[in-house]
C-alpha cells in the first residue's frame, strides 16, 4: 500500500514538472525573431572581461537574462567564412566546402578562362577583389561577374561561379524564407553573397557595404574609420527592426531571422599601430590615433585602441537592444551575440612575424634539391590553372599539384619543423579524422601546417595578430544567447559554433533537420536552453 505522505509529495513533483514544460513551450514558442550578431575576433576572454568591468553595458545586460557558454569554439579552421557559414549552416568545411574567402578547387577554371578549356584546378577568389569598383577605387557594393572563378555546369556550359554557388549546404535564411518568413543580413564585403546559400535567393534583404577598397580607402587601417563603416551595418539593422529595408526606404517588416558582423574589435586586435598611414581623414580621437593596438598582456586587457573597438561595439548593441524595447520585440527576439573567428596572440610577447611560409620553405639548405620543397615551391609559385596553391596567414594551407606528394610534403615539413616554426602538420590519416579526404573532394588541402602559438606567416609590419588558424586564441569566442524570458547562468561544457544555426530554428519553432549540415555532421541544438 501507497503511503498517503507520498502522495502529496508526487502531487506537487507532477504539477511542477508540468508547470516547468509549460514554462519551457511558452518560451520556446514566444521567440518570434532572431538577432544574429558576429563580432569578429571576440574572445571569450574578451566577453568575460567586458561584462565584469562594464555592469551596465549591453553586453552584460544580455548576459544578465542569456546563457554565456564560455567555452564555446568555432570550427577548424577559423577564417571568416568557415566561421559565418558555422554560424549559419550549422557545419563545417566538410559540408560547405569553404575554408578560406581565398582557396583552391581542382575543378574550377580561371575567371579569364571563359570556355573553361584545359584541365581544371584554380584558386577561388571571394575577397574584396572580386567587387566592381569605379574610376575613383570606390567599390559600387557589388560583385563584378568577370571575376569570378568559373566551371562547367551540368550541362557543360561554362559559367561563373559567385560565391553562394560554391557552398554544398543550405542556409538558416533559406530554411526560414521557404516557410514565408523574412531575412536580412549586413556584412563587410558583396562576396558575402555566400549567406544566400545554392538557392541564390536565401536573403531578402542582403547589405554588404564593402570596408577594404582594392586601391582605395582600406577602413581597416584605422579602428575608428572600421567603427564607422560598421555603423552604416547597425543603422541598417535599427531600420530593419523598425520594419523597413536596410536603407530606410521601405516597409519590409521585421525580418524572422536577421543579423550583421561587427570589424571594430577585430581590427583593434590587429593593428600594429592605428592608422598607420594617415588614410582615415576623419580619425576623431587622438587619443588612439597612431597608437598600438591588440593587448597589452597575456591576461587580455586591451589596449586603447582594442578598448575604443569594444566600446564602440557595446554601444552599437546597446542602440539595438533599445531599438527592440521601442517596438516591443524585446521578449520576442532571441538575441545572440558570438564571432566567426578569434585572432592570435592575445599575448603580444608570442608574436612572431618571420615571414611567408613558401618563402621559409625556400630557405632550408635542400630547398633546391629537395621534391617535397620543390613541390611546395610550384604550388606557392602558381598564378592560375592546376598547378596548386598556397594559402597562409597564423595557418598555411597547400594543396599541391602533384597529390600523390602530399605524405612525402608532410613528412618533409615536420622534419623541418624548427626552423619553420611549426606546431602539427595536418596530412594523410591524421588530416582526413578532421576534413574530408583530398583524393576524394576538390576543395581539401593536402596538407595544413599548425604554427607555433603566435607566428604569424607574414612580413606585414601593419599588423600583430590573425586568425584563420586552429589555436585556442583563434578559436575560443564569445557566445551569449540571450532573451528576457532565460535565466542567466554560464555554460562551461564545450559547444561550437556550428550549433547556433539548429538553436536558431528551434527556437523559430522550425526543424534543424532542414539544414544539410546539421543531418550530415549530426549537429546538435545548443545545451541548456528551453
């Protein structure tokens, strides 16, 4: 017999239960909105320490009603694109087949090439390069389709390939527009056309006010000429919370699912000294201009130049967070705030700069000899066609024209791994337990070389940190998912990036399983949330 004192007891633990899953549904189902922002080179470090100094900053605010998950990593490697298309995938390069905005397909031709004759195999091109720009170096915002890589379609037409075409996995904004909802999205160059997923047609409202002009103005020489660029992003973001296009200019309604990336940080984490070059005429604060940028130690405190970029950021979320509040979306939205990527060093004592990594290769006393190096030479040394490439910054990616090199490459390179300040190469076995096999995808490197934390492969003298690496500095981001209706606490268990775009469709009450990334790399919705 059932003691009547339990009774009771299992009386309340049934009704609290379901009061809770209540509680949960109506959370779930009160997210009619999400804000998606990415502050490039946000660490979490960066969030930890910002919040605690800052108790009325908006980033504290959201932490105060959102989950910090403070170990949060993006996926190897850490380039923007690899980083944005994590974000709104829910993948990797395994399935978006993009590792850098400047890569390598063994199937593309030459944006020259117009009949795509000969073998194919060229870099892919998805930078600022690729805009169309007038007589003055100024960018229209827009991509020049002469070029563009090119390949054969499937019916053996030659045609361009613009970079939403080169993804193989479908988007949150495709997902959310097939089920009628509206999207948007702001980035820093038209090659950002890759949000638009292989529909083409992803984004509704696509805004890509290019910040690098090839030739021109470069705001990123300047932390205060990027904090202005990106507040042409932010104004589009209010007005787009208020209902309208991105330019103001139209009634669109509030986008379902919508966003933007911030550069602030991330080029005062890098500048060696701000506005190096007196290009930014309208650098307002003297008392960062022509200063250092980055930390000052390996504990993270800013420097002021950093500092002025986390403000400005904090400030800019702020305008949005009151944007929402002023049309009552607040408790409806689900705000999340992370980064495509982190950058390396934080600590600015491990910086070291020795130069291109072909051009170290180069410099090994059997270089002229030796087929590994000269294979390494042919790929760094290739303009255009199948003849290979290489790819470096705090990483160096190869793919060589000669695959059947690649075990002899990376055996040549680890043997050499001193002088040519190398932590892992990443070939054969080892590098298909993390990417997909070079024999078998066209976008693989061969072989990824891992630097000593710190080395940059570059002579720049403009910068002091990158990203695009596997290092913890590189990889380890902010990500706070915030909404008034969450609890605050923090989330130490490891997450990646890649599982915001399933939390975003879960919490739009639409199936993760939608995107192709998701069911291949079996991603999962983030932990701990309703």
């Amino acid at each position: 017999m059932t003691d009547r004192r339990v009774l009771p007891a299992l009386l309340a633990a049934v009704v609290l239960a379901c009061l809770l899953s209540t509680t949960a549904a109506a959370q779930s189902g009160n997210i009619k909105h999400v804000l998606l922002i990415s502050v490039d080179g946000l660490h979490a470090l960066d969030v930890s320490r910002y919040v605690s100094s800052n108790p009325k900053s908006a980033l504290a605010e959201l932490s105060r009603h959102g989950i910090t998950y403070s170990n949060a990593r993006t996926p190897a490697n850490s380039d923007s694109f690899p980083g944005l298309l994590a974000l709104v995938t829910g993948g990797t390069p395994i399935t978006s087949g993009l590792l850098y905005d400047v890569s390598y397909d063994r199937t593309f031709f030459d944006p020259t090439n117009t009949t795509c004759a000969g073998h194919g195999g060229n870099t892919i091109v998805f930078d600022e390069s690729i805009d169309l720009y007038n007589q003055q170096n100024v960018s229209q915002n827009v991509i020049d389709p002469t070029k563009l890589p090119r390949r054969l379609d499937k019916n053996g037409n030659c045609v361009a390939v613009y970079p939403h075409d080169a993804i193989g996995t479908n988007t949150i904004f495709e997902v959310v527009r097939a089920s009628g909802g509206h999207t948007a999205w702001a980035d820093k160059h038209p090659a950002y056309d890759l949000v638009n997923g292989p529909s083409g047609k992803g984004v509704n409202d696509l805004y890509t006010p290019e910040i690098t002009n090839v030739g021109g103005l470069d705001n990123t020489h300047s932390v205060v000429c990027t904090v202005e660029n990106d507040q042409k992003k932010v104004q589009a973001i209010i007005n787009e919370i208020n209902g309208l296009s991105h330019d103001g200019h139209s009634a669109a309604g509030v986008p379902k699912v919508f966003g933007m990336n911030f550069q602030g940080v991330s080029v005062g984490q890098k500048l060696a000294k701000d506005n190096y070059d007196n290009s930014c005429v309208d650098d307002s604060d003297p008392t960062i201009n022509q200063q250092p940028g980055g930390y000052t130690d390996g504990a993270g405190t800013p420097s002021a130049v950093l500092a002025y970029g986390l403000q400005k950021t904090d400030q800019a979320l702020a305008s949005m967070i009151v944007a929402l509040k002023n049309q009552g979306l607040y408790d409806s939205t689900l705000f999340i705030v992370t980064a495509k990527h982190g950058q390396s060093p934080i600590n600015p004592v491990k910086v070291n700069k020795p130069g291109h990594f072909a051009d170290l290769v180069a410099k090994l006393p059997d270089a002229g000899t030796n087929p590994a190096a000269i294979a390494i030479a042919n790929a760094a040394n290739c303009a255009t066609g199948p003849c290979g490439f290489v790819q470096d910054d705090d990483v160096a990616l190869i793919w060589l024209q000669d695959q059947s090199m690649a075990q002899q490459v990376a055996d040549y390179l680890n043997s050499n791994a001193t002088p040519l300040f190398i932590d892992e190469v990443l070939g054969g076995a080892e590098l298909k337990l993390k990417f997909n096999d070079p024999l078998k995808d066209n976008r693989t490197p061969d072989v990824i070389v891992q630097p000593i934390y710190g080395t940059i492969y570059t002579t720049s003298t403009a910068k002091n940190a990158e990203h695009g690496g596997l290092s913890f500095g590189d990889t380890n981001v902010g990500l706070i998912v915030s909404n008034p209706g969450l609890k605050a606490s923090v989330v130490k268990t490891p997450v990646v990036t890649s599982q915001v775009a399933p939390t975003i469709l879960h919490a739009l009450g639409l199936d993760p399983q939608s995107l192709k990334s998701v069911r291949v790399e079996k991603t999962v919705v983030l932990p701990d949330l309703p």
